[in-house]
C-alpha cells in the first residue's frame, strides 16, 4: 500500500475532503546547494492535491492529519495497461505488417509504419476503455487507511 499523510479539509456527511502537499526529494538532500535539481526545486512552490474520499468508521474533525493508501497493485496493473498494451499493439502489428504484408505480399515498408501506427492507436483505445470501467476506477481512488495519533502536549514537572 502507498500511503500519503493528508490533512482533512472539508466534511460532507459520509465523505471527507482531504489535501496533501506533493514534496520534493531535494528537501531531504544534503547537495540540494549544488545540484540544478535542488535549485529548481526550490524556485517552484510546493503543489497541494486535494480530493473526496469516504470517511467509513472515523470520528474526524476538520484539521485532522489522517494516512491515505493507494493499492500498489491497483497503480501497477493500470501502469501497465497504459504504457504496455499501445506498445505491445504496435510491434505486433508492426511484426504482421512488415513479415506478412511486407515481406510475403511484396507491398511498400510504408503499410508495415502504418499498420505499427494503427495497432498502437488500437492499443490505446482498448487500455482506455478498461481504464475507463467503474471497477478500475474505483481500484484507484484512495482509501482512508486510519487516522492520526492526536499530539498531547506534555509538562515536566521538576519535583
């Protein structure tokens, strides 16, 4: 499960709104002086995402830090439907374009390009279409995985 600290914004009956501010690893590194990465990092604020989950069982209250948690397999597998398949599509295609219609049927190399360009184009429609169901939608929305430990204020007391 990858988790993000959020801190809740807004209640709507069932549903919170949380935000979470998106941070650079540059912040933690000790060559963030030196290094063009760190510079850039530091000129170009600091982007808050925000968005509704369900709350489920949890008492919360507006300022409330909670942990919110995204499937690792959910991310991965849609990860690989976007990027894979459209390229997976176009090699196959391109493969059964240059080796059949090239090759056998003594066409131009340009219909193998074309054919790599529709099965890539195939590729994207049919990773859209499974991206776009309900049930891989909800996989990716994050869930509220618990809340944070409240901060009690402690006193010493020199006896």
């Amino acid at each position: 499960m990858i988790e993000e600290t959020a801190t809740v914004v807004a209640i709507n009956g069932r549903h919170v709104t949380v935000t979470s501010t998106i941070k650079s690893t540059c912040h933690s590194c000790h060559q963030q002086d030196d290094c063009g990465s760190g510079q850039i990092a530091k000129a170009i604020p600091h982007k808050a995402l925000t968005t509704t989950i369900t709350a489920g069982q949890h008492n919360l209250q507006v300022g409330d830090e909670v942990v919110i948690g995204l499937s690792e397999k959910s991310l991965l597998g849609s990860a690989l439907q976007v990027y894979l398949l459209p390229l997976l599509m176009m090699i196959a295609f391109a493969t059964i374009g240059q080796f059949y219609l090239v090759e056998q049927l003594q066409l131009h190399e340009l219909i193998a390009l074309i054919f790599a360009g529709v099965g890539g184009y195939l590729g994207f429609v049919i990773a859209q279409k499974k991206q776009s169901s309900l049930h891989a939608q909800a996989n990716l929305q994050p869930k509220l995985l618990r809340k944070c430990a409240d901060i009690i204020a402690t006193v010493e007391l020199n006896s």
